[in-house]
C-alpha cells in the first residue's frame, strides 16, 4: 500500500475512464466474446461448474472477512477477553469490505446509475439500450450494472493481502490480483457485466483500501493501536454484558 500502488491504480483509472468514455463501443466488443450469436445468449451464465466456480469466489472473499467478524462478535459478548487478533487489523478489514462491496457499490452505485448489464441490452438479444460506463441515465431501475459488485468483493482481497509479512506480500498481492480478475472475466461471461464495471470495482476497491490502510497504520496523525482498538470495542460490549450478567443472576423467573 505505497504510493507506486496509487499511481498506478490512478493512471489505469484514467486510461480506461478515457479510453471507455470515448469509444464505449468497445465494452460491447469484449461482451460478444462471451455471447453465442446462435443461440443469443450467454451460454456461460447456464454451466453448472462456472455456477460453482462464481459462488466458491464469494465464499473465498467471506472467509478471509470471518476472522474478523468473528473477533468482533467474540470481543462484543466477552469485553473482560483480550481481542483474538489485532484491533486495527479487524476495523481496516471490515471497513474496507463494507466500503467497497457494499456502501459504495450496492447501496449508492448500483442503486442510483441506471446503466444496463450486457445480458439486457439490445445488442444482446435484451430490450434496453446500451449506454456507456460514464452515464447513469439508462433503463435499469434497479441492481443496475455499474459498477461489478461481486468484482469489488473479489478484489477486496487486496485487504487481507495488504496485512501479509512483507516477504510473502507482493505473492499475496498477486494472487489478490489473479482472483479479482477471474471472478470479474467470469461476471462478464455471465452477461453480467461490462469490462468497465469490473475494472471499476477493482479499482475503487483498491483506492478504498489504500485510503483506509493509511488512515489506521500510515499517516502518523489519524494511525491507530491496537491496544486503542480493543479499548472501544469493550466500551460497546460491556453494557451488554453487564445485562447479561444480572438476568443471569437473577436466575429463571418463580
């Protein structure tokens, strides 16, 4: 999470921002790679085993998240307990996979850019007009598009990757990398998507994560402990507790 990993996310940003917006016709082009003219559809989107594969990717991505939540469920019923893995790596994971996979994409994105998935366009057999990644003005009403949920959940894995030992992280990052790229390729030959949807999602996944990272464990006037973690999080589970303790105490109504 250094400042090369910025400028190169911000300099591809550009690129495709530029190169999309101004001839959006090539994310159709890369959607009929995926597209059967004969039987006008994505053929892929009915195959059993890329099904399984599409699900397995989010079962991955939540399991590296379960560490996390797990600590947090366990330090809220028992704030007396020490955490069981370290605070700040808890709220910069749980943070960022909120952020990226659901605040920004789900909640806001999704819910206000009407832009059509390739499965619904005209081009694709659908009755809605395309419209490119730059305007929100299309005929979806609802879980639109723009921009790749599942993609940004798969590329959230830059997070865990960002908390390896720095001799296994740029591996880390890599395999990041690999996983975030086959679930989107597979997204998009499910018509799900476009190729700008995906490379959205990776992308403002990834400048979430190097926002937040630095904010907790970088930038010297906002970095947290983990000792200063632990601390909040009994202050939000103690009342709790203390209420479980007293209906325990007064044992089962006569």
């Amino acid at each position: 999470m250094n400042r090369t990993g910025l400028f190169i996310a911000l300099g591809l940003a550009l690129v495709v921002g530029l190169l999309f917006g101004l001839y959006p016709e090539l994310d159709l082009k890369l959607a009929a790679l995926f597209y059967d003219t004969s039987t006008r559809s994505f053929p892929l989107k009915l195959n059993a085993m890329a099904a399984l594969a599409r699900d397995g990717a989010m079962w991955i991505a939540w399991g590296l998240a379960l560490p996390a939540i797990a600590a947090l469920v366990v330090k809220l019923a028992r704030p007396d307990r020490p955490l069981l893995i370290s605070g700040r790596a808890i709220v910069f994971l749980l943070v960022t996979l909120t952020l990226s996979a659901g605040v920004l994409t789900n909640l806001t994105f999704k819910s206000y850019w009407g832009r059509p998935r390739p499965v619904v366009v005209t081009q694709f057999n659908g009755d809605l007009p395309f419209v490119p990644w730059w305007d929100p003005r299309g005929g979806c009403g609802r879980n639109c598009s723009f921009f790749s949920g599942e993609g940004a959940t798969a590329f959230w894995s830059y997070a865990p990757a960002a908390l390896t030992p720095p001799a296994w992280r740029p591996l880390a990052y890599i395999a990041a990398t690999l996983f975030g790229v086959t679930t989107s390729v597979l997204r998009m030959a499910f018509g799900g998507h476009f190729f700008t949807d995906v490379a959205a999602a990776g992308l403002v996944t990834f400048l979430v994560i190097w926002l937040v990272h630095g904010y907790i464990y970088r930038w010297p006037r906002t970095r947290l402990s983990d000792e200063r973690v632990d601390a909040a999080l009994a202050s939000l589970g103690w009342p709790g507790y203390r209420m479980l303790a007293r209906l325990r105490a007064r044992g089962p109504s006569q």
